[in-house]
C-alpha cells in the first residue's frame, strides 16, 4: 500500500512552520503508524469475499484507459524561433540600409546635428577620483583620502545596523511564530476533535442501521439509506440563471464600454477643435504683435527688432501661408540697407525649414562627438569634498554637518520604521493566518467527510445489495457489516495526531 500522509489539509497546516528535521521525525512517525495498523493488522488480511466486501463485478474507471499522449512537435519551434531571429536581423539591417541611403540625399537643413558624449559623475567617489586624476595636488588627494574614508565608515556603520535590525526582526518574528503556534493548538484539536465526531457519527449511524437487518427480519431500506446518503448537489437552474445573468452583465458591460469609447472620441475630438480655434486667437495677436515692431522700426532700433522679430517669427512656425507674411513685413521695415532684409529673410525662411537644431553648449557641449565630463552630485559627502578642500570657510564645514546630520538622522529613522513595520506586518500576518486556520476548520471537516462519505459508499451499497438479494445469513451480513465499521474508523482518509 503506498501511504502519502502529505496529503491531509491539517497535516499541511502542521507542516508549514516546522523545521527540516522536525518534518522528518513528523513523517517517519505517522508513516510507522500507519504501516503499523494497517500492513502488518492480520485482521484486515482476511481473505474472503464477506470481510472484503468483494461485489461480483465492477468496472474499473474510464481514466484508467485514457492515454493521453503529449504531442512531439520535434524541432518546428526551435526552427520557428531560428528563423525569426534572423529574419529580424535583416529587416534591422535593411532598415539600416534604407536610412542610409535617405541621408545621402537629404538637404544640409534636414541633418541631425552631432551630439556629444556628457559623462555625469553623479557619485561623489566619482567625483573625488576624476579629481585626483585630473588636478593631482595635496588639496584634492586630502579631500579625496577624506572623502574616501568617510564612505568606508558610513558603509560599516550601515551595514552593521542593517544586520542588527534583521537580528531584531528575526527575534521578533521568532516571538510570532510561538505564540502563533501556541495558539494553533486549539485550532488543530478542534479539527481533530471534529474528525474524530465525524466517525463517531457514522459509526453510530450506520450501526444502528445495520442491526436491523441482523437481529429482525424487516424490509430492506436502502431507498430511504440513499435518499439520506446523497450530498447536497447545486441545482442546474441556479447555474443557468447564474450563467445567464454573467452574460446579461458582459453584455451590458461590453455596451457601456462602447459607448464610453465613443463618447471619449467624440470629446477628444471637441477638445482638439477647440485648440485649434485658441491656436488661431493666439497666431492673430502675435501677428498682430509683429505689426507693430514692423511699423515702428527705424536703423537706431534694428538690432533689437532683428532680435524680437526672429523669435515671434518662430512662434508662427506651421501656420498657414506664414512665408507670405513674413516676407511681407521683413519688405515693410524701416531699414536702409535691402540687402540685410533679404539676408534676414533668409535666415528666418531657413529656421522654418530646419528639422533640429543645436542644444545649449554650457548645458550639452558644443556638438563635438566626443565625451565630455560634467559633474552634478547629489550626495552628503560633497560638502565633506569642499570643506576639506577649502576648510578656511567655516560655512563649508556647517553645511557638512547639518546636512550630514540631517541624512544620519534621516537614513536612522527610516530603518528603525522600517524595523517596526516588518514585525507589525509579521504579528499581522500571523494573526491573519490563525484567523485564516480557525475559518478553514470548518473546511477541512467538510472535506474529511465528503472523503470518508466516497470510501464508505460502495461498501454500504453492497452491503444493502446483498440484504436486497437475501442470499446471505445474518451471521455473514454481520460479518459484512463489521467490515464496513472497521472502513469506517481505520480507513482512509486517516486523522493524524
């Protein structure tokens, strides 16, 4: 008999805070027991077809014949994969291809400009040895050996709090497990308890049924034993109207959701209309705005128009028919020379046409692809760089320690909350858990008897088979009777103490 005490809801729940060696001892114990009572019990190894319950023929389940047999693909997908793999490559590839053959013959104005390569020290060790490195001298190697230090003690310091915070964690979570463990002890009786009624019930239930036949010659019940035996079943209707109405629900569901789309459309469409209309009242006002400039142009004031002019003309970037009207009002300026207003014309007619444009040199560089370092850190042991650097300032060294103080108090508090939150969490976790046991009680009773219910049934069956077909003796429906008793208290499923 092969005997997997693993599956049991209780045993489950006994397991799962168990050590290694305490599952073992639990499972060597229960496997003994069981080989114990059942193998080595002569009383259950008699051989006749009363203590077995043999009835004359049953037909052994459909699954056994079901062989269900898993498909071999071979190597179609490692094929499939081999070639879609390389099948993007070369749409990559081509796609590279295509893009080059675009910029050969694409006009100066369209080009992408160069972009250089800004290398950010964000870390303040980075910083120090760039520093190092790049200005070697008795200031920068002492700031650097401080800086350096500092971080190796405030590494130390925090991974020895870190590590007395998980000891205490771990302490703690100790506590938790005991005292949840003390208070399993209830919840496990009270389901083993409930087991053991269980077979109580039905060995008192079935006895008093059995005698009747034993001691008195009365007509068989095994209508109203059935009609008693059957578990509840949930009526088909309710699953159709439950079936019903989730398709009602998917229905209308799906109708809101359409609807809300289409709403949605239709005000983003709304939204979209009216920004074009506000668009227009902003190109109005600022063409109006370049009007002005226009009309009160002269030579004494041309650098400042050139200048205002240039960047309102740029805000009418994409309107219509904007080249007409910027060529109209550059024609109408007060200038001398005809020469610069073509000149001028001609740089805002190039801007308009220009896909991108350089970015600030002091913020990317000046377009050189190469790499440039730049230097943006957000870190305590900065302050620590510049004092040390410059310690006459006496400004340097309070900024060190405020905010230095500030993160230590900061980083402190944050571990100790962090501490507190995983034990609260955990004393949570654990009384969830217990509440979680004591409501699965009831559970793991229904399923112990729904169990016992399945073993038991085919044996009451034959046994009433045998009373309806009156070809046995009371002492042999005894003797059956018996049999199907002892199922009841040492078969399966088994309670585990």
């Amino acid at each position: 008999m092969n005997i997997n005490p693993l599956n049991d809801a209780e045993n489950i729940r006994q397991q799962r805070n168990l050590t290694t060696m305490q599952k073992r001892t639990s499972l060597s114990t229960k496997e003994g027991v069981l080989v114990n009572n059942l193998v080595k019990d002569e009383n259950n190894l008699n051989s006749t077809r009363d203590t077995y319950m043999v009835s004359e023929k049953v037909e052994m389940p459909e699954q056994l014949y079901q062989d269900g047999k898993i498909v071999d693909r071979k190597l179609v997908p490692l094929s499939a994969i081999a070639l879609g793999v390389m099948s993007s490559v070369a749409i990559l590839t081509g796609f590279v291809r295509h893009s080059a053959k675009i910029a050969k013959n694409l006009a100066p104005e369209k080009w992408l400009p160069a972009v250089t390569r800004n290398v950010n020290l964000s870390k303040e060790t980075s910083q120090v040895i760039y520093q190092m490195i790049q200005s070697p001298n008795r200031k920068t190697f002492i700031a650097g050996a401080g800086v350096l230090s500092l971080s190796a003690m405030a590494f130390m310091g925090k991974t020895f709090f870190d590590g007395y915070k998980e000891i205490w964690v771990k302490r703690k979570e100790a506590d938790i497990q005991k005292n949840l463990q003390e208070n399993l002890v209830a919840v496990e009786t009270q389901a083993f308890s409930g087991k053991m009624q269980i077979i109580r019930s039905m060995l008192s239930k079935y006895t008093n049924d059995f005698e009747k036949y034993i001691k008195e010659d009365n007509e068989p019940q095994y209508q109203t034993f059935e009609k008693n035996f059957k578990t509840h079943i949930p009526f088909t209707s309710d699953k159709k109207r439950k079936q019903h109405s989730n398709n009602i629900g998917n229905i209308l569901l799906g109708t809101i959701t359409t609807l809300g789309i289409i709403g949605l459309g239709f005000l983003s469409m709304k939204n979209l209309t009216k920004s074009k209309l506000h668009l227009e009242e902003g190109l109005t006002k600022a063409k109006d705005a370049i009007t002005k400039i226009v009309e009160t142009s002269s030579e004494e004031t041309k650098k400042i128009d050139k200048n205002n002019l240039e960047h309102m003309f740029m805000s009418l970037d994409g309107a219509k028919d904007v080249e007409e009207f910027v060529t109209e009002q550059i024609n109408k300026l007060n200038w001398a020379n005809q020469e610069e207003k073509v000149q001028f014309l001609e740089k805002v007619i190039k801007k308009f046409k220009t896909s991108s444009t350089k970015v600030n040199p002091n913020i990317g560089g000046d377009g050189t692809p190469k790499p440039a370092f730049n230097s943006f850190v957000d870190d305590y042991r900065a302050f620590f760089y510049n004092w040390l650097i410059d310690t006459s300032n006496p400004q340097f060294k309070q900024l060190f320690f405020g905010i230095t103080g500030v993160t230590a108090i900061s980083y402190g508090g944050k571990l100790v909350g962090d501490a507190l939150k995983e034990v609260q969490v955990k004393k949570i976790n654990a009384q969830t858990e217990l509440e979680l046991q004591k409501r699965l009680v009831s559970t793991e009773l229904r399923n112990f008897k729904a169990k016992k219910d399945a073993a038991v049934k085919p044996l009451i069956e034959e046994f009433y088979k045998q009373v309806d077909s009156n070809e046995r003796s009371k002492q042999e429906l005894k003797i059956m009777a018996e049999n199907v008793l002892s199922e009841i208290k040492n078969g399966p499923p088994y309670v585990y103490s």
